[in-house]
C-alpha cells in the first residue's frame, strides 16, 4: 500500500498554500498527491530503479518549478513535450492511452473490484471514476458524471457523481471506515464543507446509493504500488459498458462531446 506521511505530504504543498486551504481543498490535494507518489513509483519499477526514486517532491522544488492552480487538471500543466495526436475517432482506449496515462489508480480500483467480485457494472464505474482529474480536480465526481453521462448506464454515472461526498461518510454495512489517513493529515476537526453533506445525505437516502458507495470502498483501498495492470485487460468490459459514438468522442455532438475535445486538445488557445 502507499503510505503518506503527513510532513512529506505537507511539503509537497506551494508556500502559503496551506493556510489558504479549506478542509475540502487538502482533502483533494491528498488524493492527488497520493496517485502521483502512486504512478510515480510504479513509472520507477518499471524502469528498474528500486521503486522509490522521484516520489518525494520537496518543498523548494514545487518553490522552483512553474505552478498552476491546485484545481487544474495534469493536462494544464506546464510540460516540455508535445501531446501525442488522437486517432480521427479516438475511442475510450485511446483516451486511456494518449491522455489519461498512466491511470494507475482507477486501474487499481477497477481491478480491486473484479477480483471481490462486484458487478461489472461496479467495476466499469470505478474505471471511470477519476479519469476527469485530468480535466479538472474541483468537484471531480460531478465532472466525472457528466463527461461520461450520455455512454453509460444511468447508474454508473449516479455512482460517479456522488462517490466524492460519500468519501468522508463511514458505512459500517458496506465494510468502509473514514480513513485514519484522513485524520493523521487534517486532524479529526475535519468537517466537509455543507454542499458535500448535502450531496451525501441525498445520496444515502436513494435507491442507488450502493452505486457510489461501491467506488468508495474500491477507491480508498486500491493504492498498492505492486500492482501494475494495463489497461487492455479491460478492453471486454468498456465494449459491454460504454456505447462508443461511431464519430468518436468529441465528435458526436453530445452534451459533451466539447469536454472530451478539451482533453484531447488541451493546447489550443481558443
């Protein structure tokens, strides 16, 4: 599992950031901060080093380097090389490989799901669930429900949605605890912000809360930087649970197609 301390965590954060931080602000920075620390020691694995190697960033270096806000997503930041182009009707694998890269983390979760068996529905959502922090970080699971609304069962979408507000909400029926790691990094004063509340005692309440619960309980316990899964070995169950616009995202004239543009397309300046 990948362990965060909380100094290391706190000196990864830009001087004078933490103190202009809500409690929903870290509690995002933590997530994002722990897939980087994730893919990081994966991409080192995989190139032989010991797996430690360039997970740490320190304090001075975030000082030295070029910093967009905390909400942009990876696509936004500053980077020496140029995004390779997409097909001419680039299809969810290819988003996968060209721009959401190396995706690690819901690779993790969608395999964590598989293998205790939940439903493919289940396991396709946790696929999906955080493919929109490359858009944008705010608000991800309302992002992320709606990038993929108009290609998936409403359930999958529903469960995107509210998976970001039932984070910080235990269920003792479903096996999902608040995470102590919460508690070490903010302290146990943490209260979400009242839309978050909101949005989860809205969601308790419906028919499809198991929908969002499960991402949950397959995203908190998915960070394991031994486990390295590509993302053809989903390719079956993207076919089964995702209706693919014969223009190609971005091209169909959905609702959204203009998001999926943006991500491929991060570069252009209007």
């Amino acid at each position: 599992m990948v362990e965060v301390d909380r100094k290391t965590f706190l000196a990864s954060l830009p001087a004078g950031a933490l103190a202009a931080m809500s409690h929903e602000d870290k509690a995002e920075e933590l997530e994002h901060y722990m897939e980087e620390a994730l893919d990081n020691k994966i991409a080192a694995r995989r190139a032989g080093a010991d797996g430690e190697a360039g997970s740490i960033i320190t304090l001075e270096e975030l000082e030295q380097e070029e910093r967009s806000p905390r909400g942009t997503g990876r696509l936004f930041m500053p980077r020496e090389d140029e995004f390779p182009p997409l097909p001419d009707k680039p299809t969810v694998l290819d988003f996968f490989r060209l721009r959401f890269a190396p995706a690690n983390h819901v690779l993790q979760s969608a395999t964590h799901a598989l293998r205790t068996g939940q439903p493919e529905r289940t396991v396709f959502a946790c696929l999906m669930h955080d493919v929109v922090l490359n858009l944008i970080k705010v608000d991800h699971g309302w992002w992320g429900a709606q990038l993929v609304e108009p290609y998936v069962d409403e359930r999958v979408s529903w469960g995107i949605r509210y998976h970001a507000a039932l984070r910080f909400y235990p269920d003792e029926e479903y096996g999902y605890e608040y995470p102590e790691m919460y508690n070490r990094i903010f302290g146990h004063d943490y209260v979400p912000e009242p839309y978050i509340k909101e949005a989860y005692e809205y969601a308790r309440n419906h028919r499809w809360y198991g929908e969002a619960r499960l991402i949950t309980v397959n995203d908190t316990y998915a960070f394991q930087d031994d486990m390295d899964v590509d993302i053809e070995e989903f390719t079956d169950i993207i076919g089964r649970q995702f209706k693919q616009p014969k223009e190609g995202l971005g091209y169909d004239n959905s609702p959204v197609a203009h998001m999926w543009r943006t991500i491929a397309f991060p570069n252009r300046p209007l």
